[in-house]
C-alpha cells in the first residue's frame, strides 16, 4: 500500500470534544481526516448534566478556535474565586481570578454545548462515519489498514496514522495492545445539581474529608454541580436516600465551608455515579498510533483538570504533526515519539498532584489533620507558592508556551503574576 492509494491522512477513533478539536485544526492544516463516532449525533444534554471545568488558558485556545463564543453562548458558570479547605479544620487556601489578572480562573460548562460548536465547525471539513465502531485493525507497509461496521455493513478503510479518541476504557488502545499504569480508588463519584438560597457567587469550593472530596462547582444558573467521592457502600445509600434527606447529609459533609454564603441547600436535581481510577497509558504512541484524552490517561477529578489535560494533548500533538515530515507521512515514528515525549512530564505532573493530595487529606491522625491545616495556611501566606497555584489553576503554564495555542492576549489578558 504506497500513500497514494491511503484513503485518509488520519483516522480518529472517538468523536467527542478532544477527537472534535483535533479533527478540526488537523483539517485545517490540509490532512485528509476521518472520524469514526459510536454515537449518531454525538453527546446530547443529560440529567444529571454531565459538566467539564475548563481553565482560563483552555477557554482562551477555544476561543482561538472560533468555538468560544458559541460554548459560553449556550452557559457557561463562571469561576472567580477558589476556596480550598478541610471541614473542621483550619487553613483555608483562597484563589481569585483578580490576582491572576484573568476573567475567570475557569469555566464551568456541560459538554455537550461543547460539543455542538465543534461538529458545527466540522461540516464539510472531515468523513464522518456514524454510528460506526472498529472491528479491527493492522499494520500493511507504512500504513495502517481499519476494519470497521456501519449499518450493518464491514467497511475498510486506510490511513497513515490513527488516532484513539474513544475515553477510558479506549478501544484502540485495546486493540493496540497498550497496557496502563493506576489503579481504582474504591471510590465512586456521585454527581448532582443542587439550588441554594443565596447562589454560588462565582465560588467554587474543594472541601476535602478523609472519606473522599467533595467538589461544589459553580454553574451558569446560579446552582451548584457537585461530585462527591464516597465510598461504594456509602455511595449506594446516598443514591437511594429521598432528596431531603440527601441534602442533610450534603450540608453535614459541607460543614462550613460553602454554607455561610451559599444558605441552605433548598433543591437536588437527579444523581448518578461514576467510578474513580487513574488510568495512565505506558505508552502514548506505538507504531502508528497515538492516543489522546482519556484513552491516554484518565486523572481523579478532584482538580478538575481531565478536560484540560486531554487539550494539551491536542496542542502537542498537533505540533509534531504540523512539522514538514508530518505532510509526507503522518505516522512517522519519528513524529509519534516527539509527541509522547512531549507529553509525559505534563500527564505525570497532574497525576502526581492529584494523587499526592487525596492521600494527604486521606488519613485522620491528628498529627496529619495539623499538618495539612499547616501547609494550607503555608500556600495562602506565601506568595510564590500561591502563585504557582493560581498559574495552575488559571491553565496558562503550558498553553502559553506553545505557538499552537493560539491564545488572543487581548480577549484573554494575563497577569503579571503569571
């Protein structure tokens, strides 16, 4: 099979926000792009909403994109201020986007209305294959040949790379052989609206307990989104208590930490749960393949960071594939290991935070709790390390570094600070 005879440049497996964006900006670097997506429309609305924080810095390589504007159209919650605290404990770490010189720290969006701009875009742009899903597929000379079922029928189709897009449990990694680092935390997170007397005043708030955090994330309506880690059995009970007595337990588990300001909790929208794990791929790219988003690692979300992480994917992989070498061959070895190297610092680096901080605040010794009320009150009080924090949170550390973020200085001011 020489390049003449490939049908596609790409194969995307997975047509959701990280497959979409990369889709689009491949398209437009003249690939010939194909995407193969189980779903026909994509991801519609849900209840409970199926929410993503954005950063600042993802907001801004958004709006790079022509997207934005549609996205925070449709509702976008808005994230000024961030308190990060122990119920019952003291230190307490506040971040607000004043300090950072930004808008917002980070958006709070359903992914669906992100969803919806990017096939908008795509029109025209890339071959669909919907509802489709792979069967198999193979290495033939420097290509890589796809098995894969649409309406009943066995298509075969070939490309120089392929890409998995297609989440955690990824098909294509699977298939590729890639085995994963991580675990399962033994923990569920259960996901809800909730209304409160007072609004949530632009505040998110990370209220960390031995058992599990507990995330209150500030939505364009003036709810809350919640996703709360418990426990499997815990879990269980909270899903099948009766919406009043849920609530109680919520404003318990709250403490003080959000209901001074927020008031009462006065209404609960449906729940659901999902499981915790990391999920780490030991390789991002193997001959010919190259996984992005979730299929490459899938973090805790207790720093809501999953989103973010899989458009950096986009960004870096995007740049190896921007390189002269990528026009004649788009799977050159070559191109794939620039992009997992240029990736594994980053991955390791939020997935170390994160689990360094839910085994921190995982344990109920004394001792610990006043350490912990200690190295909060450290990262308020000392201004590099709470800069380093806001720089972080606003999500402008790598995105500013790369010439493919595409980020308009005058819609997304930075500050000094960062």
């Amino acid at each position: 099979m020489n390049k003449q005879q490939k049908d596609f440049d790409i194969v995307i497996v997975g047509g959701g926000v990280i497959g979409g964006v990369l889709a689009l900006q491949l398209a437009e670097q003249g690939h010939r792009v194909a995407i193969i997506e189980a779903l026909l429309h994509g991801m519609g609305k849900s209840d409970p909403e199926r929410v993503v924080a954005l950063s600042h810095g993802s907001r801004c390589y958004l709006e790079g994109l022509g997207l934005w504007q549609d996205v925070a159209g449709a509702g976008a919650g808005m994230i000024r201020h961030i308190e990060v605290r122990e119920p019952n404990n003291r230190g307490l770490v506040q971040m607000d986007a004043a300090e950072a010189g930004v808008e917002a720290l980070g958006y709070v969006v359903e992914i669906a209305d992100v969803v919806r701009p990017i096939y908008a875009a795509l029109e025209d742009k890339v071959t669909w294959f919907r509802p489709a899903r792979v069967l198999s597929f193979k290495h033939v000379d420097d290509g890589v040949s796809i098995s894969l079922s649409q309406d009943g029928e066995q298509l075969n189709i070939s490309a120089a790379l392929l890409v998995g897009a297609d989440g955690t449990h990824s098909q294509v990694r699977r298939m590729a052989g890639i085995g994963t680092h991580g675990w399962d935390h033994n923990r569920f997170g259960l996901v809800a609206s909730v209304r409160c007397e007072r609004g949530h005043a632009d505040t998110a708030y990370e209220c960390f307990r031995t058992s599990g955090p507990l995330a209150f994330l500030p939505l364009a309506d003036d709810r809350f989104s919640i996703v709360w880690a418990l426990a499997p059995q815990e879990a269980v009970r909270m899903m099948d208590l009766p919406d009043r007595m849920f609530l109680k337990r919520l404003q318990r588990a709250a403490d003080e930490s959000v209901l001074p300001r927020s008031g009462r909790f006065e209404s609960l929208g449906k729940r659901a749960c999902f499981p915790l794990e990391l999920r780490i791929a030991k390789e991002y790219a193997r001959s010919r393949i190259a996984l992005v988003g979730n299929a490459a690692h899938t973090v805790h979300p207790v720093a809501g960071q999953g989103m973010n992480l899989g458009l950096r994917d986009v960004i870096d992989l995007l740049a190896v594939l921007d390189a002269p070498l990528a026009k004649k061959d788009a799977g050159n070895p070559l191109l794939l290991s620039a992009y997992a190297e240029k990736r594994r610092a980053d991955v390791l680096a939020v997935a170390g935070f994160t689990e360094s901080m839910l085994a921190g605040f995982g344990n109920d010794l004394a001792w610990m709790r006043a350490l912990r009320a200690q190295a909060l009150s450290a990262v308020q009080s000392i201004k590099p390390l709470k800069d380093e924090l806001l720089q972080h949170a606003a999500g402008l550390t790598h995105l500013r570094k790369s010439s493919k973020a595409q980020i308009n200085q005058e819609d997304c001011p930075v500050g000094e600070s960062l």
